[in-house]
C-alpha cells in the first residue's frame, strides 16, 4: 500500500545534510511497513533490528561508536554496511533508550549512512526524564493513519485520485463523480487508515475481516496500558479510551468519562493517551495571530481518537448504518465527520512539522459562537468549519472572521463544492466583503492546496 511519506523520505536520502531519522506515530499505523517499502525501493540492503523482539541486541552499540559498531552489526548480520547502499533500521527503539543516544554518534561519525529509527510508544519514552535525546542529531517523521487519497490507491480508484488532486477552485464536478467519491468516503468512515484493517478488508472484500482486525488493534492498545509505566492505573486508562470515540467533537469534560474520580487522575490518563497518539488534544485558541498553540488555554479542549475506522467499530457502527444516513454529516450526530477532517488536519502540513490543532470559541451572550478547527497554513490563518448548512451556519465563520480582520474562510460538507462571496457587518458598523470557499468532506486531503490556489491565485 502507497503512503505519501515515501516522498518525503526520498528526499531525505538525498539530502546532503541529512541526520538520522526518527518515524514517529501511534502503534500500528504503518511505521514499519512504510521504512520496508522504502528500502525496497532505495536501498540494496537492509539491515532490521526490532528491540522488542531481540532486546540482546542492544549489546552491539554498547561503545557508543559507530566505528565499533558497524563491524559488529556487519558479523551479526552477515552483510556489509556500505552508506548509500544499506539502511539501517532501529525499531521499536524505546525498548533501547541506549541505542537512541547512538544515533548522535552515527550523525557526527557516519552521516553518510542512512539510519531510520521508529517506536510505537517512543513519545512516552521521549516524555521520561530517563530517556536522553540528542538535541539537534535526528530529525523526526511524524506519520498517522492512511489518508483518503492513499486509501483510494489502495482500493484501486487512482483515476479518482487524479480527479481530485487535480481539481482546482471552480471547476464543476459531474454529479454522478460525486456521489462515486462520497460512496467511497463512507466506505473510508467504516474502514479508516489503519493499514492492516484497509487491507483486511480490500484482500479478503470481508467487512466482517476488517471489523476483526480493528477490534484486535483496539484489544491492543488496551494490552499496552501495561507498559506506559507506574504513573496511571491501566484499569483508568482502560476506562478513558473506551470513552474517547464517544467524545469526539465535544468540549471535554472529566466528569463526561466519571463523576467519581478526580480530574487530575484522569487527565494523567489522557495525557498518556496523547504521548501514545491514541488520542489528540484540540485545544482552544484565541487565534490572535501565529503560533497559534502560543495562545492556546490548554484547559478548554476537544478530543480527537486515533482514527475514525476505529471510533466506528469501538462505537458499534456498521457500514450499513453509515450509508442508511442521508447525509454524511448526520453519521453519529456529525461527530464521524469531525473526526475524519480533524485526523486529516493534523497531518496535513509538512511531515517533519509536531501535528497540532486547534479550536476557536466565543462565548458572550450576545454572539455565541465557535469554529470547529483553526490552522496556520505558512503566514495565514484558516478557519474550517465542519458543519454542514447554509447561511444560519455561517455565523460562527462570520464572527471569527470580522473578529480577525480576514476575509477568506473553508467550509466542508456533503455538498459539491462552491464559492460564496457575500459581505459581513464589522462591530463598528461597516459591510465587508467575505468570501467562503466550500469543499466536499472527500476534499479535506486537498485543503490546504486548494485553499492556496484559492487566495493566491485569483478567484474564479
């Protein structure tokens, strides 16, 4: 299965300045696969150490020097370590806090090898004081569940790829190419990215397959609990990631997931969650200007899970529930779509950027309103409103923008897509023109370009 990543990690094989990688992202969302697939494309050898499951290994970068260690890893392995044509490949390396500190060395004495390294709790050992990094010698890849687009590859709809990745701002879409794209969007609701369940499910045409596995890869996460450390009850993590999936698209309250246990315990919990990138903070910004994480209120937040595949089988829903619904937006009360746009945002900018997101929400009496998600896309700010209507479902979009001063936002529905250019009234009294460039959810992979070639280019 195709990931885009793999561009990114071409590029980074030929950069002359690289450091050594670190692929950076929940359990099972392809981490591993994705390194393989890279090497079998770029490398003549590749050289694989799982610390989980070969932990004695580890002895062989006891020196620290890379110069000692190559020979070793070479009578190991029986095969020569030559930089350019050989990858070496560090997995599940939060089992080898040790062999993470190597990987400086391998930067300042070998950066002509190429060495990938990738664990699937490594941001909770990153989190222990214990656990050294070495600040300025590696670089990160940060990867999530599959992509609309890369699902699509998958299920071997290219020519709907090339459709939508080559659409630009007022091109008309045939209707009967819509309602083919949003029956494949539902499908991708009930199937989600995680690369094992998609290929359950396309191998085997078994929905019932692809339920399996993603039952399995949630029993997973849960066995983990164990190996988060000492710091928080397993039986209280247990308890926060069964509610998650039914919290998406909420303002999070502790007492939501239980009235009897303190806030403080519980948000351990979910901090741990977060490390593990089973669950995602959205937290409030006054969006003021950029970062915007730099005016965030990290007590006001929503909750995003891991992936919308998986909130669909921890919720119960069928695919035949999912396309019963008149419209996708109306799937377990909008919340699905939340969820698929907010996974998709996160992971939406450069590869190598921390995935963040955030939220925007005003509450005086006399203009409540709230916008679903705001990103920074280079200088500017994007506000994306999720909820699908028509003009009353505006306002929130209205008040954030006449409260910023900017005239462009997105909005994304079920809808073919659309330019609506119309005018707001500013607090002091004056008409301002406003425009909103409306997007089909199976678009939300697209936003960030189209929404560049939007404002940059000239509008149709």
């Amino acid at each position: 299965m195709y990931r885009f990543a793999l561009e990114y990690l071409k590029q980074w094989q030929s950069r002359p300045n690289r450091k050594p990688l670190v692929v950076r992202g929940a359990r099972q969302v392809g981490k591993s696969y994705l390194v393989k697939l890279f090497a079998g494309e770029c490398f003549e050898h590749l050289i694989e150490i799982d610390f989980e499951r070969d932990p004695d290994l580890a002895s062989l970068f006891a020196s620290r020097r890379p110069s000692d260690i190559v020979p070793l890893l070479e009578t190991q392995f029986d095969a020569r370590i030559e930089p350019g044509s050989c990858l070496l490949f560090l997995d599940e390396i939060q089992a080898a806090p040790d062999v993470f500190i190597c990987l400086r060395y391998f930067r300042e004495e070998l950066p002509g090898l190429h060495v990938i390294a990738a664990g699937s709790l490594l941001d909770n050992a990153l989190a222990q004081k214990a656990f050294s990094v070495p600040v300025g010698r590696i670089e990160y890849l940060h990867l999530g569940p599959m992509q609309f687009e890369e699902y699509l590859i998958a299920a071997g709809h290219q020519g709907l790829v090339d459709f939508v990745t080559r659409y630009r701002p007022g091109d008309r879409i045939p209707e009967a190419l819509h309602q083919k794209l949003l029956a494949q969007l539902r499908r991708f609701l009930h199937t989600g990215g995680m690369p094992e369940a998609v290929e359950a499910i396309l191998d085997s045409g078994s929905l019932r397959d692809g339920d399996i596995v993603k039952q399995s890869i949630l029993s997973t996460f849960q066995d983990d609990f164990g190996k988060y450390g000492r710091r928080v009850d397993p039986l209280r993590l247990a308890k926060v990631f069964r509610k998650l999936p039914q919290l998406v698209g909420r303002r999070f309250k502790y007492v939501q997931v239980d009235r009897h246990e303190r806030s403080k315990d519980l948000a351990a919990a979910l901090d741990l969650l977060c490390l593990a990138r089973v669950a995602y903070r959205v937290c409030h910004s006054s969006a003021s200007g950029l970062p915007l994480a730099a005016q965030a209120n990290e007590r006001l937040f929503k909750v995003l899970f891991l992936d919308v595949g998986l909130m669909a089988r921890a919720l119960g829903l069928d695919l035949r529930e999912i396309e019963r619904a008149d419209d996708v937006m109306l799937v377990n009360a909008g919340a699905m779509a939340e969820q698929l746009v907010g996974q998709h945002l996160l992971y939406s900018a450069q590869p190598y950027e921390e995935p963040e997101l955030h939220f925007w929400a005003r509450e005086k009496k006399s203009a409540l309103a709230e916008v679903d998600y705001v990103i920074a896309d280079r200088t500017r700010i994007v506000p994306v409103e999720v909820k699908a209507g028509k003009t009353g479902r505006l306002k929130s979009l209205h008040v954030f923008l006449a409260d910023k001063g900017l005239a462009h936002g997105v909005r994304l529905d079920s809808r073919p897509p659309s330019v609506l250019r119309t005018s707001m009234t500013l607090p002091d009294g004056r008409e301002t023109p406003f425009e909103l460039l409306s997007l089909p959810l199976y678009m939300v992979g697209q936003l960030r370009r189209l929404y560049r070639e939007w404002t940059e280019k000239g509008n149709p």
